[in-house]
C-alpha cells in the first residue's frame, strides 16, 4: 500500500512539474516576441529617420546648387553693368564730340560765336532746330548706289520698214550710260528701281502713217500719232515720266495694224535717264 501511495505520489509530482516547466516556457515565447516586436519597430523607425536624413541632404545640395547658380547669374549681370557703363561712357563721348561739331557749325556757317547775344544764339538754334525737324520729317531720298543711267539712241539707217507691233530699234546709241540701253533690241532695262524720263520722237517717211507706243513692259505708257502727206517727212514725239522697277524694260513699238517706214540719219531718236533712285 505505502509503495502504491508512494508511486501515485511520484507520478503527481512530475506532471506537476511538467506543468510548471510547459507554462514558464509559454510565458518566455511571449516575451521573446514582444523584444522581437520592439526590435522590427525600431528598425523600421531609424530606417524612416535614415530616409528623411537622406532628403533633407538633397534638399540641401540642391539648394546649394541653386545659390551657386544665382551667384552665376549676378556675376554676369555684373559684368554687363560693367559694359553698359563703358558703352555710355563713350556715348557721352561722342554726345560731347557732336556738340563742339555743332557749335563749330554754328560759328562758320551761322555766325554764332562767345560775343553773339544769348538772344540771337537762341534764335538761330531755334531756327536750326525746325530745319532739322522738317529735315526728318520730309527726308530727302536717299542714293545709296550713286549709279547714274542716261542714253541717247537714233536711227541712222533708213527708211526703215517697220511691221505692225514691231519695236522700233534704234541703232546708234551716242550715250549710254550705265550700259542700260541694247542697240540690238531697242530696249532700255531698269537696273536700278527707280523714276524715269524718257523721249521719243519719230519722223515717218513719205505717205506712210505711223501710230506709235511708248511700252513699259507690255503695258503701253504713252500714244502719238504721225500722219505722212504727200512724200514729206512729219515727225511727232512723246515725253513721259514714269517710275521703274528692276528688271522693266521700256521701248518703242509700231501700234498701227499697218507697216510704216521711220525715217533715219538720225532724224527718229529715243533717250531716257534716271531722276532719283528709290529711297529704302
């Protein structure tokens, strides 16, 4: 019996203590996982300070970045200063040049010197002022070539025979210059833009009539008519004013349905020149 009681209290004893052993470790997995918990949070804590660290430093070099450029732009800005005060310095300069050229100017040619009146010196400024005023606002055309066209043709040969629409050539060309006028074609081309004169004058031969046209291009500029009578010579012409493009060309043509004969040695001429060149 006591070897009986005795077992059964052995065997009490040790699930007991099993108990005791199984619930001690439980309480020591909990606490293992809290530390564990603990740990991944304050990782994950110093990860996210490490991450705004690291964008605070971009903000700052970027800001950097942007200082350095501003200085950039300043130091350039500087130095344009720099020129523009060089540039007026020289302004000021010829400013002041001008200003002795004008009163040397005015002591040539206006008779402005120290012993003039202050009257008298504001007077002719005054009037020196309008001219200039009017001078700018009524401006004279400008000739920028300076090249010069003027030419003299005749018609040496003849009676020439001429057909309906046909130019008339004059071959003999005793000026021309600037090369404008072709002997060959009897046409004059406009090498510079520009206002024109041109004459014409031609003397028929016989009983032959003639209408004639002064042709710009192929639009016609200016009519007259010579009628022949009774085998004598009747002559007639045309002046007109009229403004050139580059490249237009100006001649003479027979207008009538029919032929007509020009007289020649020099009795049928054509000239023209340039008056003023167009201004820009």
């Amino acid at each position: 019996m006591d070897t009986v009681f005795y077992t059964l209290t052995c065997v009490i004893l040790c699930s007991l203590g099993s108990v005791h052993i199984q619930a001690h470790t439980f309480n020591t997995r909990i606490q293992t996982e809290d530390v564990s918990g603990l740990i991944i949070d304050l990782i994950e804590r110093i990860e996210g300070l490490e991450f705004k660290d690291v964008q605070h430093s971009r903000r700052e070099l970027q800001h950097q970045l942007d200082i350095d450029d501003l200085h950039t732009k300043l130091q350039q800005h500087e130095h344009t200063i720099v020129s523009l005060t060089a540039d007026n310095v020289e302004l000021q300069r010829r400013v002041q040049t001008l200003n002795d050229d004008v009163h040397g100017i005015l002591v040539a040619d206006v008779g402005v010197d120290h012993n003039t009146s202050r009257t008298t010196k504001r007077r002719k400024v005054r009037d020196i002022t309008e001219i200039k005023r009017e001078t700018v606002h009524h401006p004279v055309p400008r000739h920028d070539t300076g090249r010069t066209f003027a030419f003299s043709a005749k018609l040496q040969q003849g009676p020439l025979a001429v057909v309906s629409n046909q130019t008339v050539v004059f071959e003999v060309s005793d000026t021309n210059v600037g090369g404008a006028y072709n002997t060959s074609t009897g046409e004059f081309t406009a090498q510079l833009p520009g206002t024109y004169v041109f004459s014409v004058a031609i003397t028929t031969f016989a009983t032959f009539n003639m209408q004639c046209s002064l042709m710009k291009n192929e639009q016609i500029m200016a009519h007259f008519l010579v009628n022949g009578f009774s085998y004598s010579h009747y002559s007639n012409g045309q002046t007109v004013l009229m403004h050139l493009d580059l490249g237009d060309t100006v001649s003479v043509r027979n207008s009538a349905p029919g032929d007509a004969y020009v007289d020649g040695g020099g009795h049928s001429v054509f000239t023209g020149f340039l008056i003023v060149e167009d201004s820009l």
